[in-house]
C-alpha cells in the first residue's frame, strides 16, 4: 500500500466540540470506530462521543481537551495508505468504517475482500469520484480522490452502530 497525500482534507475538516452536529461529527466518529474506540455514528456529539475523543486523545498523548481539533484530525487520519482488493490493515479498517458512515455497509474487519471492494465501487460511482470512475464503474482502488471525498462528503440517513466482524 502506498501512502496518499490527505494533508488537503483534513486542513478543510472543521474543529468540533460536545454537541456539535454534522458530516464532520460523523467522519469524526467512523475515525474513531477504526482506531479502536465504538461510537455510535450519528452525527451528533454527544458525551460518549467526547469521552472516546478524550480517550484518543489520551492514548496519543495529546492534550485531552475533548475538542476534536486539527491535531486530533491528524491523529485520526495518519498513515492512511492506499487500498486495493488483498490489502489489509488500518487503512482498510478506516475505509471501512468510513463506508458504514456513508451507508455503504460492509464487514469491518481490516481486510480488503470482495464485499469491501464492492461497497468501495458503490461508493465510488455514487459520489462520481474523480479519476476513480471509469465507463460508469468505480476502480474499487481508494487512493487519494477516493480518501478526500470519504472524507469531505455528506453523509446521509440515521444513526448505525458499527458492526465489528
């Protein structure tokens, strides 16, 4: 897996606090699930929410303000690698919590299977992304386009509970 450069999407992801609302708030969340801390993702800020933000934050030897700040963003986003069908790992995981987000649901389980690369190329087509689409079908390949608009788009419908495989 190759490392792409997400330095832009983050800087563009807003500072959030405890009862905060939003696409932020729910990409905030599904980064948490896939760093190990269960959070309902609905959107909303509420006080699990910022104690697991707290407990990131601690765990990073931040200063815990339960402030999700650019730091914490940077925190949540590090190392994020390029992925493709066979890959495994954090960057898989945090794709797939960040598919859950979107309602693009598949097993979290940290390894880049049929069902990941299938939800990834809905993903892809829905949202049109740049350089991913091609003759109508997504490239099934989350690399720097694909991460930014994972990153940045709206999300919509209800709260989901990830569901570690």
């Amino acid at each position: 897996m190759t490392k792409p450069h997400t330095s832009t999407a983050i800087d563009a992801l807003p500072t959030w606090r405890r009862d905060s609302r939003g696409n932020h708030v729910r990409i905030g969340q599904a980064l948490l699930n896939a760093a190990g801390y269960p959070t309902t993702i609905s959107g909303h800020a509420d006080r699990a929410t910022i104690d697991h933000l707290s407990k990131l934050q601690a765990g990073k030897q931040m200063v815990m303000v339960g402030i999700c700040n650019q730091q914490t963003w940077q925190a949540l986003t590090t190392d994020l690698r390029t992925v493709a069908y066979g890959c495994s790992g954090r960057s898989v995981r945090v794709l797939q919590c960040l598919l859950w987000a979107h309602r693009f649901f598949t097993p979290v389980d940290g390894r880049a299977g049929v069902d990941t690369i299938a939800k990834l190329r809905g993903f892809q087509v829905f949202r049109n992304v740049a350089g991913a689409v091609v003759s109508g079908r997504g490239d099934g390949v989350c690399g720097i386009s694909t991460w930014l608009s994972l990153l940045t788009a709206e999300p919509s419908g209800p709260a989901v509970v990830v569901s570690p495989s």
